[in-house]
C-alpha cells in the first residue's frame, strides 16, 4: 500500500501560488499592457484612444494585433513621428491622418473620422492625436452619435484623459445637439 507523503496535500496550493506569481505581471492596467504611449485608453479590445507613441511603440503595433492608425494631429506637429505612416504601413496595417488643427475642429473632420472609423471596423484600431485629447474626444462623439451609447457612459474615456473647454467644449456640444443628443460635457 503507498502511503501519502505530508507535502502531497499541499501540492494543489502550491501549484496555485506558483501560477500566481507568473501571472502577476498581468495584473498591471490593461493600457500598460496594449500601448506604450501617454494617456492611453482602452475603449474595447479593438479600439484604444492615446496620445502620441515613439516610434519604437508605433513598430510594435502589428505584433499587438492592430489593424489600423488613425492620426487626428497635422503631420507637423512639433512631437509628430517622422514617418509614422511608412513605420505604420510597413507593419501591413492601415494609416489615415485627419489633421484637425486644435482650436478649429470641424464637422468635415468629424465625417472624415466617421468614414475612417466605419472603412477599418473590422480591424484592432488605434486612435491617437498628440495627447489624447482630439483623440479621446472624436471617439466620444462616435460612440455616441454613431454607436448610440449613453453619453454619460461614454464620456467617462474623456474624463480620464480631460475635461474639454473652450473650442472642443462648443464643438462637441454643438455635434451632439445637430445628432439630438442631450448631453453637456463636464
């Protein structure tokens, strides 16, 4: 007859301990994991909003199974990527660039983001501007105008990042009411 050593009992904590400890590093924010950029923020699994990432993250990004780049800051901001479309694009993936100057958002900016968004649907997106701040708010507005979602819910990506004033305040309330929405951004 086998006898049962005293450590045989112990062997499923064990097991369960270890499995912790390897897991841990997982247990970061799920924005640390997919993005290394500032103000990211993870909307979906397949649509993260940030500010502008290097190079080095933007190199990274097929590897983290995007699909498609969208770029809301003109090409020639002072921190814009040199490149970023041959780095992006080389990876295989999408790239659009809708350079909404910061103190004149439009409607026509918003159609162009809305025509991105819906021609990349199917693919992992990253939606960035320079701090997340055109970023965070166009996907507000989508979300809500074109997703139908409840605004208060929605704005909670933006109130992480901002609270829109002057300019995007106006604009974003202006496209809420022409889309019936009534909603005042805080």
């Amino acid at each position: 007859m086998h006898q049962r050593s005293p450590s045989t009992g112990r062997r499923p904590l064990l097991a369960a301990a270890l499995c912790s400890l390897l897991l841990q590093p997982l247990h970061g924010s799920a924005q640390e994991r997919v993005l290394k950029a500032p103000n990211v923020v993870l909307i979906s699994p397949r649509l993260i909003t940030a500010g502008q990432p290097r190079a080095d993250a933007l190199a990274l990004l097929a590897a983290q199974g995007f699909g498609a780049v969208i770029y809301l800051a003109p090409l020639t901001v002072s921190d814009a990527v040199p490149n970023e479309a041959g780095i992006v694009q080389g990876q295989g993936l999408a790239f659009v660039n809708i350079p909404i100057p910061f103190n004149k958002p439009t409607e026509a900016d918003f159609e162009a983001f809305v025509a991105a968004m819906a021609a990349h649907a199917e693919r992992k997106l990253l939606v960035h501007c320079q701090v997340n701040m055109r970023a965070s708010s166009m996907v507000f507005l989508h979300r809500v105008i074109v997703g139908k979602e409840p605004p208060e819910r929605a704005y909670e990506a933006v109130a992480t990042v901002w609270s829109p004033d002057g300019t995007w305040k106006h604009f974003i309330v202006a496209m809420l009411k022409k889309h019936g929405v009534p909603f005042e951004p805080y």
